[in-house]
C-alpha cells in the first residue's frame, strides 16, 4: 500500500464521517419541525398522567432549574408551578390532581375554589 | 397578562411583576429603588424660554395595564394634549421634562457573550456574557455545554430571550439546563452562526425535540446570531445541551 492511497481512503473516511454528522444535526432538525411532538402535546401527555392530592406545605424557588417556582406537598409531592399559575397556589392552599384529567382543583384557605387547566396554560404560550 | 406595578430607581421607571410593595421594590431593584404602585401620574414642568414664556406641563401615566403615556398641556389650558403611548411590550421609552426614562412592561431578555465550542461528532464548548431580564437589571452568566454534530469556531453571540408564558422574564430564570440547534458558516470575509434554543426540563426524555424547547416552568426560547472570525470555507451543524450558571 503507498502513501498515496492511504491517504485517499482517509479523506473519504473523514468525509464520509463529517457528512454522517452533519447529516444526524439535520435529520434531527427535520424531525423536530415534522414528526416529533408539538410542546403543547407533551405538556399535555405528561399532565394527564399526574397525579397528586394534599396541602402546600412549602414553596421555594429552584435557583439552579430556571428559578422555578417549586411546592411540597404534605403527600411527598415536589410539584414545578408553570409562571402563569404561581400568583394563583399559595401556602396551605390544597391542591388535587387525578390521573387522566387535565384540571388542579385549588382550594384556598378561604373557602374559594379555583381550577388550574393544562389545556387552559398551553393555549396562548409561544 | 400580570398586572403591573411601577418602580422607579434612578430616574427610570420600570414596571416589575415581582414587586408589590416597598420591601419587594428594594428585594428586586436594588437600593435606592421607590415603590411607585400599580399605576401613577407623573407631572413636571418646563417654562419656554423664548416666545410665549408659557409654562408647559408634562404629565406621563403609568398604567395598570403595563403602558406608558405621555400628554402635554400648555399654560392654563385646560386640557392635555395626547402625545406618544406605548403599550406593553413596546419597545422604547418615553422621556419627560424632568429627563425621567418611562419603560413600558417588557417580558423579554437578551444577552450577548463570547463562545468557543466544537463537535467532530461529539465535542462540547464554553460561553460567557452577560443577561439582560426584562425589568433592565443584568447579571453575568456563564455556560458548559455538550455538543453533537460537526463544526468548531469562537464568535461573538447576541440572543433574544422569550419567555413561553405571560410572564416577564428574570435574569434568576436564565441559570439552569438549556438546548440549542446551531448551524454556522465560515467564509474567508467571517463567520455567522444561528442558534434557536431554549430552556429544558434536565429530566425530560424529549431534550432533542426542539418543540420541548422553553416548556418547563419559567421556561423560556432563545434566537441567537454569532459572529466569528474569518477562515477556510466551511460549514457545520451541531446540537448543544448545556448547564447555565
């Protein structure tokens, strides 16, 4: 073998290689804009699937995730507001989540009761 | 969208869903910053020098609504004369007699940094710069991210910052697990790159689908343009996940 042709196998070898992964970014691209979930479907499936019941026993802010607003509820559940609903959930307020409904009941410490919808939330995001 | 309530630091004037009252205006603007309330009418005077003499007065209202607007009345008319409004999430500023700065209710951010990164399949890159929230306070940041694809180069980035939901965007949100896909061009005149990300929930299983991009809470999309140096031509397209502090 001469170094001629070693070197010609290389530069396919590295083309064919840099061509793979330029390739893997833009299927990866194609597949976000026409086949994978729309945001709003996977808020949506992940919503539909939680569940939780009990009262706010906390709330602190998660300064390493986006400073979300995150609550402790008094059945073990750490649960992330969405920035749209954190000005509605306070302390002691009790929550209720069931599987396969789209709806948190609210009920506050004076009596009202509020409805926190998925589908409500993911309407008007960007 | 929130309602509004004012603060003024400086001689500006900016509308802060976060504040509520004087110890929140001072906890989030800093010292020195003045509770103003949910909405206000600011008056100042200015006499003509020359002419008339008359005395003109400014009066700027603050809304509820997270608007701005400026009427002018002159001498002992007895109505104000409708100038300039701005509504929330218009961009510019109104000025008064008296040289305060009226921002209307902004919920976006920007930052701008230095970035260096490369992927020969896989690769990883740095970044640094400052943030802009969208009640005007800046903080800086910085980036670790890992990266896929092929490309390598150091540039310049400007970004916008939109958050997913109504609400305003804090410079606190910017720290935490991010996405982006970047495709960039080297050319013997410069480089430029842009970048379309966004915040992501570090436990999600969709971080490579670019529409999870911004849906978690506080979540926000970026646009980004870099410019880099010039070089041999090339191209390259990577896919970055990275951790913001």
């Amino acid at each position: 073998m001469n170094s001629f042709e070693v070197n010609k196998a290389t530069k396919v070898v590295i083309t064919i290689f840099i061509g793979f992964a330029f390739l893997l970014v833009v299927v990866m691209v194609l597949w976000s804009m026409f086949k994978a979930p729309k945001g709003k479907d996977i808020i949506l499936k992940n919503a539909i699937v939680e569940t939780f019941h009990g009262n706010v026993d906390s709330i602190y802010r998660d300064s390493r995730n986006h400073n979300a607003e995150m609550l402790i509820l008094s059945d073990g559940t750490l649960y992330g507001v969405y920035a749209d609903w954190e000005s509605s959930i306070d302390l002691n307020d009790s929550l209720s989540k069931s599987k396969g409904s789209y709806v948190i009941k609210v009920y506050k410490k004076n009596g009202q009761k509020m409805m926190l919808d998925y589908r409500q939330l993911v309407k008007n995001w960007h | 969208m929130t309602p509004a309530d004012w603060v003024e630091k400086n001689g500006k004037y900016i509308s802060d869903d976060r504040v509520v009252d004087q110890k929140t205006a001072t906890q989030y603007q800093g010292k020195g910053a003045k509770y103003i309330g949910k909405s206000a009418e600011v008056y100042s005077k200015k006499t003509a020098i020359h002419g008339s003499g008359d005395v003109y007065t400014d009066r700027v209202t603050l809304g509820k609504d997270g608007s701005v607007s400026r009427a002018v009345r002159r001498g002992d008319f007895p109505n104000f004369e409708t100038q300039l409004t701005l509504d929330a999430g218009d961009k510019g500023v109104i000025n008064n007699f008296n040289g305060s700065e009226f921002v209307p209710k902004q919920t976006t951010g920007a930052y701008i940094g230095l970035s260096a990164g490369f992927a020969f399949l896989g690769g990883f890159g740095i970044s640094s710069g400052v943030v802009m929230d969208a009640t005007g306070s800046i903080k800086p940041y910085f980036t670790f991210s890992g990266n896929v694809g092929i490309g390598q180069g150091i540039g310049i980035d400007v970004g916008s910052i939109t958050p997913t939901g109504g609400n305003q965007f804090y410079k606190g949100d910017f720290s935490g697990s991010s996405a982006s896909y970047n495709i960039g061009i080297t050319t013997p005149a410069g480089g430029f790159s842009y970048s379309k990300g966004g915040s992501v929930d570090s436990q999600s299983p969709d971080k490579l689908n670019m529409n999870s991009f911004g849906k978690n809470d506080r979540g926000y999309t970026t646009d980004q343009q870099s410019f880099g140096p010039t070089g041999k031509a090339s191209v390259g397209a990577m896919y970055s996940y990275g951790i913001t502090w």
